[in-house]
C-alpha cells in the first residue's frame, strides 16, 4: 500500500498524549516505541510485516518473510528479543508440509537474530501470506529514527537496490538466476546494523515497499506532531551512478 494511501486511512486519527511513548504511527517510523515505565532508561520496539511469497521454495521464502520484518527492529537501532508467527494459509494449493517449510524457515531466521519464537496465528486464507510481530529493545538514546538526518549528512546504503524488481522477474520466470536476490533478500540487516553501532547515525530506514524514493520522502519529512515553524527543510542529492544495484536490473 502505497504512502498516499497509508494517509488517508490515517486520517483523523489519534491518541492521547503519554510520556512512554516515543515513536508512534504519527511519524511513519520502521517501529513504533515506547518506554518501558517512567523511570526506564530503555524502551522497547514494536513491529509487524507479511508478505506474500516472492520465490517459490517455501523455506527461502520463510526465511525472507522473517528476514523483513525483523530489519525494522534493526533499522531503530535495537535488539529483537521475541517474534509471534503471522501465517496466512492458501490450504487450497498449498499442503501442511508447505506450510510446516515456511515456518522452518522463519524459525531459523528468528533464532540467527537472537531472539526467541513465542508463537503465532494462523488461518486460511485465498493468498498465501507469512510474517512477523516483533517486539525488541534499545536504550533512548541510541534509538534511531528515520527523519533526523541533518544537513550534510552521506546516505549509505547496506544492500544493493533492485529486489523488487527480481523477484516480480522471478515470478514471471524471466530470471535465470535468482541466488543473488535470495542472499540479499534472507540477509538480517543485524550485521550491518552492528557495524554502524561503530558510528555517528543521525537517521536510519529500511528500504522496502516503498522503494529507495518513498523511503528517502520520508526521512526528508518531519513527523506530523512538529509546528510548521519548527520545521528545517531537507531534501537528498542522489548520484544515480553511485547507487549499488543488483546485477541485470
């Protein structure tokens, strides 16, 4: 679903004001955030995602399905700590032992992050669908947030672009070789989270149904809660030359 979308399904809505919270659904962020009381110097992180299959072998689709949702969690800077299953079963085309792939290969998605499994829904549905919800932890202040970036600042990008296009060539078996887009896409972003832990991040996003534009859209805008007055005007210079993509896009 698009951002234009997104927005006027949001409308209107809104909720109290309370000192926990720290990142809600006004902001557009990869996690939504919250302290855990009033003297907790920690918050914890909370997401979701699902995705229908993007490759035929249901364990490498688990395992990208997992590897997708948790990325918010590391995209805020934090640690995953728990995840419940989202599966939404095509029972219609799709036998138990399919099923029973996919969650294998979630499962070891999950444990690889170091966070633990505490379980899931299920139900039947016309389109196969596999996720996660996942909550995890950061301290306040090491917390990132995608609109922060500051004048100046350099975009790196940790994975070649481009993944949406191969897996919709996947689907349409347009694609000889698809290895590249698999070990990217069932890469955890944990690893390069970890690196940049080394450095001075001002903001940080994870790229994906949005693409690199909508993505970069909204670490150049401010959050909704900030007066229009308080607001510095941001915009990304993109060299496309330098852009890293997968090989053939």
């Amino acid at each position: 679903m698009g951002l234009a979308d997104l927005s006027q399904i949001f409308s209107g809505l809104s909720q109290k004001p309370n000192p926990l919270l720290l990142a809600g659904f006004e902001g557009n962020e990869d996690c939504g955030a919250m302290l855990l009381s009033n003297e907790s110097e920690y918050a914890m992180l909370s997401s979701v995602d699902f995705i229908t299959p993007v490759v035929d072998d249901p364990y490498i689709y688990g395992q990208i399905a997992a590897a997708n949702a948790l990325s918010d969690i590391f995209a805020m800077g934090g640690k995953a700590l728990s995840a419940l299953n989202l599966l939404m079963w095509d029972s219609a085309h799709f036998d138990s032992n399919i099923a029973n792939a996919i969650l294998r290969g979630g499962l070891d998605k999950i444990t690889e992050s170091g966070a633990l499994l505490l379980g899931g829904h299920t139900i039947k549905d016309k389109e196969q669908k596999y996720g996660l919800s996942v909550n995890g932890i950061v301290h306040k202040d090491s917390m990132w947030r995608n609109h922060t970036g500051q004048i100046g600042d350099a975009l790196v990008l940790t994975k070649p672009l481009g993944s949406g296009i191969l897996t919709t060539a996947i689907k349409a078996r347009s694609l000889k070789d698809s290895a590249q887009a698999i070990q990217a896409m069932s890469m955890l972003n944990l690893y390069a989270a970890h690196i940049a832990q080394s450095y001075e991040i001002h903001a940080c996003t994870d790229i994906t149904g949005f693409g690199l534009i909508g993505h970069a859209l909204e670490m150049c805008r401010a959050p909704k809660t900030e007066q229009p007055h308080h607001i510095e005007a941001k915009s990304m210079l993109f060299y496309t030359q330098e852009i890293p993509l997968f090989d053939g896009i």
